[in-house]
C-alpha cells in the first residue's frame, strides 16, 4: 500500500469513529429537537466552519498533493457535485432519522450497513472492476454486522424499509463523491454538500416542524458535535480520502461507524457489549484487514 492510501486508510478510519460517536450526540439532540430541524442546523454550522479552512486546504493540501488535478478544476462541475452530494446526503441522512423511530436501533444499524453490498452492486451497473476479494469481505462484514446489530427476530416493518432506502441514498451518497471528488477541491465540495443539504432541510423543517430558539439552545452541544466534527471534519475527510481509495474499500472502511457506534454508546451511555457483539466487531475488523490486502499482482510488480 503507498503513502497516499495508507493517509487516506487512516482518514477513513477516523471519519468512521467520529460518526460512530456521534450517534450519540444525535441521540441527545433528538431529545429537544426534530429530524429536520437537527438536520438542518448541524449541515449549515458544518457549512459554515469549512469556509475559514477552504483557503488553507486549497493552498497546502490541494498544492502539495493534487497538483495533477489542477487542470480538472471546474466551478461548474464543482456547484453540480456539491448540489448531488447534498440532496444524496439529504435523503439517505432524513430516511435514516425517521427510519430509527420506527424501528429499533438494532436494526436500523445493520439495515444501515447494507450499503456495503449496495454499492459493489451499484458499481456493476456503471461498469467498476470488483476484485474478488472485497466480495469475501462484504459477506464476513456483512455477518460481523449480523452479530453486532441484530438481537431479536428480523422482520421488516416501516422503519425497516425507510432505513433500507437510507442505505441505497448512501451507496448513491458514496459514488457520487467517487466520480466528483478527483474532479473538483473536495473542502469546497463538502462545504456546497452541505448547504445544499442545510437548505433543503431548513426548507422540511418550517414545513414539517415547529422548532423553538429555546430548545435548539438546549441542545447545542449535540449539535455543535455533530455539525462541526461530523459534517465538518468527517464528511470532509471523506471527500478528500476517497480520491485515492476504492468506493467498495471506501464503504467498508467506513461501515466501521456501526462498530465504533457500539463502543462510544458502552463508554458514554454505559451500554455493555455481549460476547456475540464482540464477536461481531471481530469479523468486521477482519474484513476490513482482507480488503487492504495487496493483490499479487501488485506485489510481484513492487518487487
């Protein structure tokens, strides 16, 4: 693996943790305020904490590490892919918050998950080579998340199927970002990502809800959480990792967030991990390592 893919391992592993925790800040944040409404504020303050740092990573990251790229470069393509990241964002991340109160957490974790499968399937359709491998890891994640998520009988009900489409918007989500990211300065395209998820959810929420000062007030630490690291940071990180990484290899990594979820909730809420959920975790840890596998082919030329 080169330096390029090992930094953006690296980031992708860090995106997935800070998701993962921040299941619970959205979990508090619920407590005061609706979907829309969470939604709404926490894409708009990460929209807004990008714009001091757009400067900084098009100077000393973009410069450095990119410099290939520059002739890429296209305000147009960049307001296009900002505007389908966003309303991908906007979809999978609404379907996911009413999706998780019509179901349990459970479930909606390891429906959630299925993006995984999703986009190796959604890859197919737009012609991406898929090395055998990731197929052998995406059925050991897929058992990993079976272990980790589900604790009773699965059936599917309404939260269950708003919670699959959430998945789908997510692959979708995912090869959007594989197709814009190495065309345009992916700070700038998380930052219009953002807005535009911001604006339209602003939209849904005057419509749809009756938000208060007071009770966004109320939970402003969830939301400064969420808005600031994992819009942010997070999505941005990915943006960027994902110019050199493989979407399949890119969607694993980041499934880790169920695993990571887990664990911010048995340090932070005092929830208890079972053997079979340890087991759980083990298995995706495990599928994750089979993707960053070099093939042999690429071995033999190294050497």
């Amino acid at each position: 693996m080169n330096k390029k893919k090992s930094i953006s391992t690296i980031m992708l592993v860090l995106t997935a943790i800070i998701w993962g925790s921040s299941f619970v800040a959205q979990s508090k944040g619920m407590d005061y305020i609706g979907p829309f409404t969470f939604n709404a504020v926490r894409n708009i303050i990460g929209g807004l904490v990008l714009i001091p740092f757009i400067y900084f990573f098009e100077k000393i990251y973009m410069n450095k590490v990119d410099k290939e790229n520059e002739e890429l470069k296209s305000n147009k393509k960049l307001i296009i892919g900002g505007v389908f990241c966003g309303l991908a964002l906007f979809l999978g991340s609404t379907f996911q918050q009413f999706g998780i109160m019509c179901t349990t957490a459970g479930k909606s974790g390891f429906i959630t998950a299925l993006y995984i499968v999703i986009v190796p399937i959604l890859g197919i359709f737009i012609k991406k080579k898929i090395p055998f491998k990731v197929f052998i890891s995406v059925v050991i994640a897929m058992c990993g998340f079976y272990l980790l998520c589900i604790n009773e009988g699965f059936s599917i009900n309404k939260g269950d199927l708003l919670t699959l489409v959430c998945a789908v918007f997510f692959s979708v989500h995912i090869l959007v970002i594989d197709y814009f990211s190495p065309q345009v300065d992916g700070v700038k395209l998380s930052c219009i990502q953002f807005f535009v998820c911001g604006i339209i959810s602003l939209i849904c929420m005057f419509i749809f809800e009756n938000p208060t000062i007071s009770n966004i007030l109320s939970a402003w630490l969830p939301i400064l959480y969420a808005g600031v690291l994992s819009c942010g940071v997070a999505y941005t990180m990915q943006i960027i990792a994902q110019k050199n990484t493989e979407p399949v290899i890119a969607s694993l990594i980041l499934s880790l967030e169920s695993v990571f979820a887990v664990i911010a909730g048995w340090i932070f809420l005092h929830q208890s991990l079972s053997p079979k959920e340890m087991c759980g975790c083990i298995l995706v840890f495990i599928a994750i390592i089979i993707t960053q596998i070099p093939e042999r082919k690429k071995i033999i030329k190294n050497i």
